[in-house]
C-alpha cells in the first residue's frame, strides 16, 4: 500500500507505514518463538525423529507450494489465456527455481533454521550445564 503514494505527507501514507511496519514485525518474533519452543531442553527428541517429523514436513510443505506456483505460471495460466502449455518453463520454475517466489522466503529460511537447530539444541545443552 505505502509504495503506490506518490504525495507522503498525507495521513493515509503514514498509517500505511504504521501498519507496514506492525507487519514485518511478526516474521522474526514467530520465527523466535519457533526456535524457543524448539529449543527448549524440557522437549527432548532425538535428532533422527525431529528430523523425519517436522523437517522432512517443512520439505514436503515448500515442494507442493513450488509444485503448486510451477503448475499455475506454466501450466494453468497458459490454458487459462488459451495459449499451449510451457513445458520448459514448468522445469525452470520448479527445479531451477526461476519464477518470483517472494512469499516462500519464509519457508526456505525455515527449511534452513530446522537443519540448524539439532546442532544449536547441542550449544544450549552446554551452556545451560555451566
């Protein structure tokens, strides 16, 4: 919304900025609250079930959500506007990542966090020994 405001003094470009910036906000506390909970030495699970259980569901998530946006740009669309099916672009979309994915960061990085927090469970075990 702040970015079509050609004037910014009016009200409306501050609210929208207010309101954009109680937004971004909520990515890194979820994202922090995420690694607390997980994080916490009161959940013990093994590194072999947490990864099978929930990063192996995080994988799965992201690949139909690419599956997903792959088949709609390259395949749905076209029979949509009656043009044929682009194969290739399906491919480029799906497996060399080519199409805009700016609202599946969050799943990417999520992704890279769950491979992450065994080894992280490791130093918070150690440092809570001390």
């Amino acid at each position: 919304m702040v970015g079509y405001f050609r004037e910014t003094d009016n009200a409306t470009f501050v609210i929208g900025n207010i309101f954009n910036a109680l937004g971004r906000a909520g990515t890194p506390m979820f994202m922090m609250l995420t690694c607390a909970l997980l994080l916490d030495e009161k959940r013990e699970k093994p590194t072999r079930v947490f990864y099978r259980k929930n990063l192996l569901s995080i994988c799965l998530l992201l690949l139909f959500w690419l599956f997903f946006y792959a088949a709609w740009r390259a395949v749905l669309m076209p029979l949509i506007q009656g043009k044929s099916i682009d194969m290739q672009l399906f491919l480029d979309y799906l497996l060399k990542l080519k199409g805009r994915w700016p609202h599946l960061w969050y799943l990417f990085m999520l992704v890279g966090a769950y491979i992450v927090l065994p080894v992280l469970r490791l130093f918070v075990r150690k440092e809570n020994k001390d």
